[in-house]
C-alpha cells in the first residue's frame, strides 16, 4: 500500500524525477516544488532495449542538476526488489537501477497505485461523468482502467486524514458474461488460454478477441485480427455492425466488472476509469451498456444506485501520484533520521 500524507520538504531535494511506465509509452517528467510538474517527454516502450536507458535518454535532454529522487510508477506487480514488467520485457532490479542512475532513492510502485494518488489531485476539468450520482467525500473511491492491460486500485482513507491507496492485481480477477456476444467471447477466450480473466477481455487485445470470436462466430473472414484502434473506429465513426456488437460487449463487461470492484472497496467516493481506451470515447461508453450493467448486481443494485461514475481525462494523470508516493517515502526517510536509534 502507498499512504498519502502532507509533509514540507526541503527545495534542495527538487528536481524530482517521475516515471510512469505502461505496456506501450513511458512518460518521463521532472517535479521542480511540490506538485509542479514540468514538460512531459513521452516515449515508445518498444524503443529502448531497458527502463534504465529511457530515463537516461530523458535526462540528456534536459538543463540543470539532474534528480537525486525518482519515482516510477509501473504497470505490473511490484513486490520485491526484481521487477519484470507483464506485458512487455523490461526487467531490472531496482536497487541496481537506482545505483546505475546514481539516485539517492528510487521507489517503484504499481502504476494504478501512482493513479490512485493522483485522485484527489486531479482538476475537475480532467474528470467526465458517465453516470450520476453523489459521492461520499469520506468514503473509498475504486479504480479501474483497461489499457495495455486491465488496472484496479482503490483509494482509502485513513484516521488523521491521511489515504492509503491499495496495490494489488484486480485486472487477473475471473470475468462473468451476462450477453450471449460477451458468452462468444468468452468460450473463444476459454478455448485458446483455459482461464479467462477480465483482463483478457478488458484490454486493448480484448477488444481484439471480442471482434475476432464475433467474426468467427459469424462466419465472417478476417484476413487478420483488427487492431483495437480498427475495432473502435468502426465501432464509433463508420458504425461497422460487428464493431459496434464488439464495443458494447466491451462496455457491458466494464460495467459490469467496474461495479464489482465498487462493491468490494464500498467505493461510495465514486469510480474512476482510467487506462489508454475509454477516455478516448466518453461519448460513446456513456451512450453504451455500461451504466445499467453497472447498477445490475440484483439485491445491491440499490447500494450501487448513487454510486457517480468519472472518466479520466486529463493528460498524464498517474504523474502526481507519482509525486506524491515519493514525497510520503522522503517523509518516512526524514522522520527515521530524526528519530534517537537505541
């Protein structure tokens, strides 16, 4: 878990270095006072043979003293010192990047932990609602984001005000279809992997499989798969039908996994979705299934009811969690100095 705290920190300790790592891009940018972010340098995963030569690709270009604190956020489990990211080959320990990088520290952490932070210090410019309702300013708020992959975080408060935001793997948790276009994809999914978790199917290469086992369900001969980019667009801007059945089985299943994320984690605070797909179609999730699979939880459907649902919007959202998970660290790492050792 990361805690969120407030804690002033000396300026000598900026430029802070912040990374958050997907499956595709890495976003690099530097945090120059607290909470002030500069330029963000976005770079192909794919273009770089390692983690450690992006950020020191990132660091030739810029002026100034180079960082002696970073934070990377990354989109896979992080639960020891040797990180493999999940849908990509990077691979490193951390502590040897830090020395490589001649860091004085350097935490890693889960990249929907970083965005779970980052929520209450998003502008509501970068937030849209999909779906009504009252949030509960004392109360959880889930989060949940299909991308590369599928990521789920919560954020919660604790006692004194502080808020701890979870790291775990939601993404691999079982999926349940409900249509029988969802129920198509499934078995195909089934059928060429054995377990099918959400994010086989909540996923830019779900939108993939859900197409692909429509048009073979269909009879319809695809020279190959389409792009999850190919999927959405004709989906969305030329209303190709099997597009469209493949985009709503998509939504309906995201309702219906977002609202079970919000029923475990109480997230009367709301539901964030996030990851590289839905912010790009608010328009269209709000017009799809989504909303009422979301409140379809039979006896809970009422708990669910005011339950506000936001996408997030604004650009490089995960970058102040980032921030803010490094500042609690320094926080702990000041305190322990300061505290008498017997």
């Amino acid at each position: 878990m990361a805690k969120a705290r407030h804690a002033a920190q000396p300026a000598s300790s900026y430029p802070r270095l912040l990374a958050d790592v997907g499956g595709t891009n890495v976003r690099l940018a530097l945090e120059t006072a607290p909470m002030q972010i500069g330029d963000v340098n976005a770079l192909k995963v794919a273009d770089f043979p390692s983690l450690e030569a992006a950020m020191r690709h990132h660091l030739q270009g810029i002026g100034g003293p180079l960082p002696r604190h970073a934070s990377i956020g990354l989109a896979n489990p992080v639960t020891g010192d040797h990180v493999k990211l999940t849908n990509h080959n990077w691979a490193f320990s951390i502590e040897a990047m830090r020395q490589a990088l001649q860091l004085d520290t350097l935490v890693a952490i889960n990249d929907f932990t970083s965005l779970a932070l980052a929520l209450p210090h998003l502008p509501a410019e970068g937030l849209a609602q999909v779906r009504a309702g009252t949030a509960v300013a004392t109360a959880p708020r889930a989060l949940i984001g299909p991308g590369t992959g599928l990521g789920v975080s919560g954020l919660i408060l604790a006692p004194g005000g502080a808020a701890v935001a979870l790291a775990g793997e939601g993404g691999h948790i079982e999926v349940m279809p409900v249509t029988d276009d969802e129920w198509i994809a499934w078995h195909a999914a089934h059928k060429s992997l054995g377990r099918v978790s959400a994010e086989r199917l909540l996923s830019g290469m779900g939108l993939s499989h859900i197409h692909a086992a429509l048009a073979a369900e269909t009879g319809t001969l695809l020279p190959k798969p389409l792009t999850p980019a190919q999927v959405t667009e004709g989906a969305i801007q030329t209303g190709d039908p099997l597009c469209r059945r493949a985009f709503a089985a998509f939504c309906g299943l995201l309702g219906s996994v977002a609202a079970d994320v919000a029923l475990v984690l109480g997230a009367r605070g709301g539901v964030y979705i996030g990851g590289g797909i839905v912010p790009r179609f608010v328009d269209a999730v709000r017009a799809s299934p989504f909303g009422e699979r979301f409140a379809a939880k039979g006896r809970m459907g009422n708990y669910l009811a005011d339950i506000p649902v936001f996408v997030i919007t604004a650009d490089y959202p995960a970058l102040p969690g980032l921030a803010r998970a490094l500042a609690d660290r320094l926080d702990d790492d000041m305190r322990h100095a300061a505290t008498p050792h017997s």
